[in-house]
C-alpha cells in the first residue's frame, strides 16, 4: 500500500476536493457576493483603522467589542451571545465536532432537507456522522410529513434549515420549522442558518427565547464582507458554552475583528446596498420569467434559480461570453436543468441578461 492509502480515510481519498474556478475576466456571478465596494471616504477610513492594528501580538480570544457590535447591529436577542468562526463554514465543522458522540453504538444522525448547503454533509462526514437527506417537494418546500417521520426513525442530533434555502433561493414556512423544532426536542438542536438573511422579509433570531433547541447561524459574507471570513450564531448560554470548548482560541484574526468592527458601526451603509440589490432581484427574475422557457423560482436571497432547457450548454455559451453563473442541475434530481445567478449591479445584471438572451435563442 502507498503511503496515502496507509494513512489518509477511505472516505476522504474518494472525495474531489472542493473547486473553485478562475474568474479573472468574467462577470462573476457565481458566489452570491455584494457586488458593491464600500464608499471611497468609508474605504480610507477603514484602512487607517486596520494599519493601527498590532499584527505582531494575538486576537483577544473573548473578541468583546466585535461580539457587542454584533449583538446590538444584528437583532441578537438580550440576554443571548454569540458565538464567532473563521466564516459559518467553521461554525458548521464545530458544531459537528462537539456533537460527535463517540460513546452510542450507532453513528449519530445530522439531517437537512436536500437539495441544500452541501457543507452540513460534508462536515457531518468528517466528523464521522451519517447524514440524512429528505427531498424537498417539487416546489422547493419542505416535505414536513417526510421531516417529521424521518426525525422519529433516525433521532438527529442536528437538524440543519437554510433560511432561506442555497440554491434554491426560497424560505421554508416558519409554521414548519416551528413543528420541526418542537419534534426534534431535547434529543438534538435544530440550526436554522440565515447566510442570506440581508435579502430576506424574516428571521428567527427573534425566536431564540422560545426554543432552548434552536441555533441561529448567519455570516457577514453576502452582507457584502466575503473577503474577511466571519461567521456567527446565536443560542442559549448553555449550548454556546459546550460550543465554545471547541472553538480555536484564535481562530478569527485581527484584521477581521478590525474591519468588521469598523463596517458595523456603518451598516446602514451596507443594508443600503442590500435593498438595492433586492429590488435589482425583482427586476432581473421578471425579466427573467418574461422570456420563452424560462422558469424562474422565488427567491429570498441575493441569487436567482432558474430553469431551461439544455442548462449545461447554456452555462457553456455563457462562459464563451465571459459570464459566470452556476450550473446546479447535478446537485440533486430536483435541479435538472437549473441554473443560479447572482443578483448584481444593474450594469452587470443587463450583461447577463443579453447573454443569456442570445444563449437560449442558439
């Protein structure tokens, strides 16, 4: 045997790892970024703040100031605090390290409804869990019979619900997250993660009091911060203490805490952007509808899912005209022939229209 097959899992030999192609040169309209820089006075300012930060010493692994500005910018409930990650992806990696039991005679169960973030399965395989996936119905929406009989077979210590849902865009009812919840009880959580919450009408943060179960995820990142990685969730004292016991001490950097600190004493720039680029949505999937062929789903978020026929010659087309979008069909059954755009400035919203335009007329 070779030295890899000595030493490195089955499983993990099996996987590709996860890809990310070359964009240079493209309208990028593939990760569901912000579009929109800060303004110029804001992106000085900023730079004066992160060149008086002290590269050579630690974070302060309690992160005070950045957990205050967020509890009272974000809608964190009194009383409740937050836990920080190296963006939601850690958050997600922690939470399975912490409730990866080594002491059942079976593995335990993470659950989620599919197709959805494909993170929460592959951090539940790394963890050495099982996951469990139950389709959603043919509109997205939760299959809640198939949830609730599926979390009394299999007893998940997690139940994961994007809200709203990658890559299909839209929001689960509240009344069913509500009734999962309450049937996963005490025998596990229940993580509603709200990456896309800026695009969205409603949240369940305000819901934490209610639910001693209920973990709310988020991450600035489509707020318009991708670039400096910094995830959060919220949940009663006694879940973020066991949490905490895994977290890396340093695991969010200075420049991070700095520039996140700096840009949430000036959100309302960035909830600003976030409307333009709601509105730009309702604009983009109705002219989007309007054309033949053309399915558009609802969306919640800051992307578009769309169905056409041919969907892997049209992503084709439009990389030979320099546009970037995602092409999700081979995700899961229910994406046959779909496609995910970003949601971008009107300048390159029009771009990728008349591309598309002339891709679906070839």
């Amino acid at each position: 045997m070779s030295l890899i097959e000595n030493i490195i899992r089955p499983d993990v030999r099996a996987l590709a790892a996860y890809h990310v192609g070359a964009s240079e040169g493209f309208v990028k309209l593939d990760a569901m970024e912000n579009p929109y820089l800060l303004p110029e006075e804001l992106r000085l300012e900023l730079g004066r703040r992160l060149a008086d930060v002290a590269l050579n010493r630690y974070p302060i692994p309690s992160y005070a100031g950045l957990k205050e500005i967020i509890r009272d910018k974000m809608g964190v409930p009194a009383g409740f605090d937050v836990m920080l990650g190296n963006g939601s992806d850690e958050l997600i990696s922690l939470i399975s390290v912490a409730c990866a039991r080594r002491d059942l005679a079976a593995p335990v169960k993470v659950m989620a409804p599919v197709p959805t973030f494909v993170m929460y399965q592959m951090f539940a395989q790394f963890a050495g869990m099982e996951f469990v996936g139950v389709p959603l119905q043919a509109d997205f929406s939760l299959d809640l019979p198939a949830m609730l009989a599926a979390i009394a077979q299999h007893q998940p210590a997690i139940v994961y619900l994007a809200y709203p849902n990658n890559p299909t865009g839209n929001l689960f009812a509240a009344d069913d997250i509500v009734a999962i919840l309450r049937a996963v009880g005490e025998s596990g959580i229940v993580v509603v993660d709200e990456a896309y919450q800026p695009f969205s009408p409603t949240s369940f943060m305000p819901r934490l009091p209610e639910f001693p179960n209920l973990v709310v995820m988020r991450t600035v990142s489509k707020l318009g911060l991708a670039g400096v990685r910094l995830g959060y969730m919220s949940a009663s004292a006694a879940l973020l203490e066991q949490f905490e016991k895994v977290r890396p001490p340093y695991n969010v950097n200075v420049l991070t805490e700095a520039a996140v600190e700096f840009t949430l004493e000036n959100v309302s720039v960035l909830n600003s952007q976030a409307a333009l680029l709601r509105g730009e949505r309702e604009r983009q999937a109705a002219a989007l509808a309007a054309l033949p062929g053309v399915e558009v789903f609802p969306s919640s978020a800051n992307f578009l899912l769309l169905r056409v026929a041919n969907a892997q010659r049209v992503f084709e087309k439009l990389i030979e005209r320099k546009v970037l979008i995602r092409n999700v069909g081979k995700m899961h059954p229910l994406l046959t022939d779909c496609l995910r755009v970003n949601v971008s400035t009107p300048e390159e919203n029009r771009q990728f229209l008349d591309a598309f335009k002339a891709c679906i007329a070839e």
